[in-house]
C-alpha cells in the first residue's frame, strides 16, 4: 500500500513539474514581442504551445522515411488580434505583421501591375524565411521592402503565388473563355516583367471584393478550397 502512495505521488510531483515547465515555455515569446512591437507585456496572451515534431510526408513521396521536422509554435493573442510565433534554428519568427503585409502587397501591385488586382495569397512562412534570408527576424518589416517580399514569394516553390483579378460584371467572361484567358496572361506577363522571373503566377478573375471576407489562419489570406469550388459553382470565378 505504502509503494503504490510513493508511486502515485511521484507521477503527481512529475505533472505538476511538466505542468510548471509547460507554463513557463508558453510565456517565452513575450519578451521577443514586446521588445520588437513597443507592446505592454501583460496584454500579449500566450493561448498554446505546440512543441517541435516530426510530419511523416511520405504520402507526398516514393520515400516511406521521408519526415519532415515541424518547428515549435505559439499561439498568441494580443487584444483582439490573434498570430503565431515559430522558433527556426535559434531565433523567433512571428506573422504579427500579416494583415499589414497583405495591405502593403495589394497595394503595391495596383500601383505597379494592374488596378483590379483585388486580392492576393500570402502565407506566414513566407514571412518567416524572407526575414530568415535577410537574417533579422527582431526587426519589423518595412513597406520599402515589399517589392523584395513579393519577389521573394514570387520565388517560394512551396506555395503557389496567386492574384485575385476583380471585374464589375464577371457574367461576359463565363463563356468567353478566350478573353478571360487573354486577361490572366496579359497580367501574368505583367508580374513576370515586373518582378524579371518567368514562373507565372495563378491568376483568379472574381467579380467582388475578396479582401473583406479573406478567411484568416496560420497559412495566411486564401480562399478555401471549397469556398473556390462554391465559388466556381456559383460562377463567381473562373
């Protein structure tokens, strides 16, 4: 009876050490936050902490080993705003930045591309390596550098680089597939141009504002996969 007391209170004293050791790390960022953001410490809320951990990729490969190492990450809430925190090879690396970017893109392609240019997909990791390949990750991105990030997530084979394209009207181009063909190369040809890279872009034509109802996760501003396929469905975009 004695021996199994000593048992239960050792596995007792180890919850309570992992609990404690898990409470600590959760709070680890907030120091890294608020020192590069100007922020009040006791409002950044730490919400989880997903320690480091291998993905088994070997359904996308011939090769039944084939893993990939999935960096740590928090969970982090600051007043209403909600974004996540990765900690690559020493350093921390955060999407805080996400909406601000996004906004910075879209406008910059508008004023450099075209003007019905509406919409964009951004990830979080992009924002991570371009700030990894500039080796600063405490410092916040500028709106002079967003030539170089859209370059650089031109340039990112892990994601697709795709633009929403607006029209009034999207009725005309439903079955006038050869103009609406015509206007999504005429503006893939335009980036390539401008950003001087050949790897062309997916170019969505919509016919309203996607930018205000953007589904907002740990990848980034997209569409959903079945919101494209209802979308399509509906002959919203083409």
């Amino acid at each position: 009876m004695k021996k199994s007391k000593k048992f239960i209170l050792a596995i007792l004293i180890m919850v309570i050490a992992l609990v404690f050791v898990y409470l600590a790390i959760l709070q680890m960022p907030k120091s890294y936050l608020s020192e590069k953001y100007n922020l009040e410490r006791n409002e950044i809320k730490s919400v989880y902490f997903v320690p480091p951990y291998f993905r088994n990729e070997s359904n996308h490969s011939s090769n039944i080993f084939d893993f990939e190492k999935v960096n740590s990450k928090w969970k982090i809430k600051y007043k209403d705003d909600t974004f996540y925190v990765d900690y690559i090879d020493g350093k921390y690396y955060d999407d805080f930045q996400l909406t601000q970017i996004y906004n910075w893109s879209v406008d910059y392609l508008q004023k450099n591309i075209d003007s019905n240019i509406s919409g964009i997909e951004i990830y979080s990791e992009c924002i991570y390596y371009f700030q990894v390949e500039n080796n600063n990750s405490s410092e916040l991105i500028q709106e002079s550098q967003i030539h170089n990030f859209l370059d650089f997530a031109l340039k990112d084979y892990n994601n697709d680089f795709v633009v929403y394209y607006s029209v009034n009207d999207i009725s005309p181009y439903i079955d006038d597939t050869e103009t609406a063909t015509k206007i999504k190369s005429d503006l893939q040809d335009k980036i390539c141009k401008h950003f001087n890279f050949n790897r062309k872009p997916i170019v969505y034509i919509v016919d309203d504002e996607i930018t205000e109802n953007n589904i907002y996760s740990h990848r980034g501003y997209f569409l959903e996969y079945k919101q494209i396929e209802l979308l399509k469905q509906e002959k919203h975009l083409i």
